[in-house]
C-alpha cells in the first residue's frame, strides 16, 4: 500500500503539482497585460494584488486558470442534460462515434491489407509504397477535400469524419501487422510444412496468434489517432456538433475556456480509449499463456 | 529397383546452395541406404552438412544433383503423405499453446477427430513422461521438458520416420542419458526408423545401428560404421570393450575427414 503509493501516485502528484505552479505563473503572465490595459481605461490604479487576482478570472483569458477549465467542465457535463447541444457529453459522444466507426473500419482494411501484403508478392511489391505515401500527405490538407467530395455526393454527418479517422488509422495496424504476421521464427513455418498444412492453416494456427503483441501495439496508436482524425474532420467544415467544432466556435468567438475545456475532453477521451485497449490487450496476452 | 525395407534411399545425391559469394557445396555423392526399423546417427564437424540432409529428406531443401527416394517415393510426396516427424534442434514450441495443445497441432492439422486426440494427447504424454504438465505452457518447463513434448509431437500421429536433429544438444548430460534410454525404448517398442543428428561419439554409438561419419567442404559420407551392439541396451553397455571399439572407429573416421582440411 505505501509502496505503491510512493512508487506510482507520489511520482504523478509530484508532475501534477509542478505542472499546475507553471501553469499559474502563466496565467498571471499572460492575462496581466489585459487586465492593466482594462484597468488603464478605466482610469483606475491597481494593485499587484489586484492584478493577480484578476487575471484568474478573466471572462476570456489568453490562458484559462486551471479552476476555470474544471468549472466549465462541470458546468458542461454535470449541470446541463446529455441531449442539449451545450453538453460536452453531447460533442463528445458525436466525436466519439465517429472515432470509433473510424477505428473499426481502419483496423478491418489494415488487417485486410497486411493479409494480402504477406500472402501476395505483387501486392507486397504494389501496396506498400502506397501504404507509406498515403501518410506523407498532411491530413489537413486532405481533410477539406474529402469532407467536401463526399458532402456533394450526399454524404455527410459521422460518415466523411470517420473516413478520416479511417485514413489515419489503417496505417499503423497495416505496418504492424505485415510485421507480426510475418514474426514466426522459420522453425515454426517449417514445422508447419512438415505437416503438409494448408495456407489458411499455417495463418490462423501460426501467424495470426503470433501477431497479437503488434496488432494491439498497433491498435493504441491507431484509436488515439482516430480520434485526432475525427476532430480534425470536425474543423473543415464549421460542424455544429462535436469536440472540433466546440473548439471552432470557442475561438470564432474567443472563449478560451471553452476551448481549453474541449481540449481536456478529448484528451481525457483519448486516454479513456488508450487504456481501454491496453485492457484488452493485457487480457489477451494473458489468455494467450504469455510469462507474466 | 529399391528394396521394399528401403526407408531412405540416396544415390549420388548432391545440394549445393548458391550464395552471394560463390556456392556452398553441402552435399557431394551421398550414397545412403536406410532400412525400416535402423537407427541412424549422422555425426560430423560442424558445416559437414548433417542439418541439410535431414532437410532434403523432409522435403525443407531441394537436391541439386542425385536422387533420393523416401519409401519409394519423392521427397514431396512422401512429405505429402506425412510420412515422418521431424524434431528440431531446438523445441520449437509455440508460446501461446499449452504443451497438449502443441502435441495436438499436428493432429489438428491433419484432421483427427477430437477424441482421438485426446487420447492421443495423453498416450504421448505419458511416453515421455510429462503427465500432468499438459495444461502448462511451454516457459514453465524445463528445456529438457520442452524437448521432450517437442518429440511428443513428433511422435503423435505416428509416422513410420523420425527426423531428428540434435534434439538433445543443449541439456546437461544426465539428462541426456536418460532422454537417450527413453528414446531407445521408444524406438524398440515401436520399430520406427530413425535418422538422428549429433555431436557425441558415445550418444552416436550407444543409440544407433548405423553411423554415418561425415566431414565438410563438400559435405559427403565418409564412413558407414554398422553396429555390432545388441538391440538392447543398458547405460552400462557404455564401458564394453565392444562400444569402446566403436566409438574408437567413429573417432578414427572423424580425424580422417579433418585431415582433409589440413
Ligand atoms: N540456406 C542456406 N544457404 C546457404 N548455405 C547454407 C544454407 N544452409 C546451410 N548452408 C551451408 O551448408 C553447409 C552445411 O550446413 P548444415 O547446416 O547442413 O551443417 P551441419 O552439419 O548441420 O552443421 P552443425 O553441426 O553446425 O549444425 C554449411 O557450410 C552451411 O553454411
Ligand atoms: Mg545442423
């Protein structure tokens, strides 16, 4: 019980509590000047004080106070009903779904990809440089095009989002897995030619199981950058709904806490799925009888 | 015409690998007659192409000149018709595979009903007395654990030819001599024929009917020793004057395929 208090919270407490004495010295950095200008045009002379206190509760601060964002925070999930547009749950679901429609459909043509890249010559040969050129195009430059494309053909709502997230995320399961399958010692592929076996056999008796460790290596980059895809498909075109466009509006009309509580959502988001996955994978392995 | 008792049968039989810097003659004239039932030890310095003749036979590696016939047959389809089990140097077990289920595999993949390899499971297991560690996985065995499931699987569905390549190379002795009586019980009571690469001079002799010396650059049989040994055989037969002999002439073989070098 010490122990683990002392070796995994203390450390984390320790970065928490310098992050949040950074984080204040910024606040009274950069808010300051505004609230001397403010107190300028008012024809009043303030204190240092004064001027502290002031800038942590800015109505639309450069940097929101650290209270500010948990206010806002509590104040969009908490206090206002899930089915209101003002409910970060609200953004956050419609960003959610998204990401994970995006995942899913990201991890079934990556895995489908890897299988044909190991299985097939030509397609090692053909596919895989396009594999690795599709991500040296940035996905903000793409992401307009694609929102737009599919809008005009009478696509819209969760399923141009998605497709970005699917753009981003078929990449690392792709590279992952043609690594994984291809991971069996040659012992092992071998042995299974001694036993006469099928190529459907020597997949899911040998390659498939040996691939685990890398798909869900794999999958943890991917779902974290589903969801960046998702968000990023949100900004484009002005969505109404979601944590991009809680983002896009909170600086069209700069409300930074706005922004920043939005940027706490996703990023809470983005952990909740990691750790999910990294659930899972921890799960399987051990199924799998793998030396603890 | 081959003999119906021929098992392994190579003529002539070469395999050279062609490699970035020039070939690698692994095999030259290998004249090799292996009747059912024989134990036959390949002994040789490193390089002198044991691994590799064990391959071709198994249909791993392609011959390059020669023939070679297993039961009659090619080597593809006696592979085809899974004619034999082949026992890696090292146990190459699958990590994520209890040991039933890795002795299980192969008779998953040929297609046995689950009953039967059920049963087949446990008699295997109990041959080479690992009962009761069948739901363990392999990294919580012993290497010499591993080793033996590794020839349980070999064993499981019961081909007439077994393969095996330094199976034992990397226990300890003691537990080598014991994996060495096993086997040879094994292979009394069942009357399989047996191809086994090693090292040792005295495993060679203690274990086999038939020695083949062999010696490197290029890779060839130098001496065929038969041995007068009878078939059976307690750890004690070691210190006869007749095995002494034996493993005298496989030295003397060896030495003479090394003076080739010098
Ligand atoms: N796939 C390959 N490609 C090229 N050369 C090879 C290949 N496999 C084996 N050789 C060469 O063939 C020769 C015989 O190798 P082999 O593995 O049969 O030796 P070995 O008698 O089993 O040796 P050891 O006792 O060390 O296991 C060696 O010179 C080796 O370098
Ligand atoms: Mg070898």
């Amino acid at each position: 019980m010490t122990s683990l208090f002392r070796d995994r919270i203390l450390p984390v407490l320790t970065v928490i509590a310098a992050i949040l004495v950074i984080w204040h010295v910024f606040v009274i950095y950069l808010n300051a000047p505004f609230v001397r200008d403010q107190a300028a045009r008012a024809g009043e002379t303030i204190s240092l004080s004064q001027i502290i206190e002031r800038t942590f509760a800015q109505e639309r601060p450069i940097l929101p106070a650290p209270h500010q964002i948990v206010a806002e925070l509590w104040d969009t999930t908490i206090n206002k009903a899930v089915t209101s547009k003002r409910s970060l749950v609200y953004h956050a679901w419609i960003t959610l779904s998204a990401t994970l429609a995006g995942f899913g459909m990201g991890t079934v043509l990556g895995i489908t990809l890897a299988i044909g890249i190991v299985h097939n010559r030509a397609m090692d040969r053909s596919l895989m440089p396009w594999v690795i050129a599709s991500q040296t195009i940035p996905i903000l430059a793409i992401a307009p095009m694609i929102i737009v494309v599919l809008n005009s053909i009478g696509i819209s709502g969760l399923m141009p989002k998605a497709l970005i997230s699917t753009y981003l995320s078929f990449f690392p399961i792709v590279v992952g897995m043609v690594k994984g399958l291809r991971s069996p010692d040659t012992l092992l592929i071998d042995l299974m030619h001694t036993y006469n076996a099928s190529r459907a056999q020597t997949f899911w008796k040998l390659r498939w199981p040996a691939s685990m460790p890398y798909l869900f290596t794999s999958l943890k980059v991917a779902i974290a950058i589903s969801l960046v895809g998702a968000i990023v498909g949100e900004l484009p075109t002005g969505a109404v709904a979601g944590l991009g466009a809680r983002l896009l509006s909170g600086s069209y009309y700069g409300q930074t806490i706005q922004i920043w509580a939005a940027l706490f959502m996703a990023a809470g988001l983005a952990a909740l799925l990691v750790s999910i996955v990294g659930y899972a994978h921890v799960r399987v392995l051990k199924r799998m009888g793998v030396k603890p | 015409m081959n003999s119906p008792a021929s098992v392994v049968s190579a003529k002539n039989l070469g395999l050279t690998f062609e490699t970035g810097d020039g070939p690698v003659h692994a095999l030259t004239g290998v004249d090799l007659d292996i009747k059912k039932g024989d134990f036959v030890s390949f002994i040789g310095p490193s390089g002198c192409g044991k691994t590799t003749f064990l391959r071709v036979i198994a249909d791993l590696e392609k011959h390059t000149s020669g023939s070679i016939e297993i039961n009659g047959m090619t080597p593809e389809n006696a592979r085809l018709a899974r004619a034999y089990g082949y026992v890696f140097q090292a146990a190459a077990l699958y990590p994520w595979r209890t040991i039933e289920k890795n002795i299980a595999l192969p008779l998953e993949i040929m297609g046995f009903g689950a009953a039967e390899q059920k049963q087949r499971v446990e008699q295997m297991l109990d041959l080479v007395n690992l009962s009761g560690f069948g739901k363990k996985f392999p990294w919580q065995l012993s290497g010499g654990m591993q080793q033996r499931a590794s020839i349980a699987r070999a064993l499981a569905f019961d081909a007439d030819l077994l393969l095996m390549d330094e199976p034992f190379g990397a226990l300890d002795e003691i537990v080598r001599d014991h994996l060495n009586e096993q086997l040879l019980k094994l292979w009394d009571k069942t009357n399989k024929t047996i191809c086994f690469v090693t090292h040792s001079i005295p495993e060679a002799v203690y274990l086999s009917t038939k020695i083949v010396v062999m010696s490197p650059r290029p890779g060839r049989v130098t001496d065929v020793i038969e041995s007068t040994l009878p078939r059976e055989r307690p750890l004690d037969i070691r210190e006869t004057p007749e095995f002494l002999e034996i493993a005298h002439r496989v030295r003397q073989g060896l030495k003479a395929g090394h003076s080739y070098e010098e």
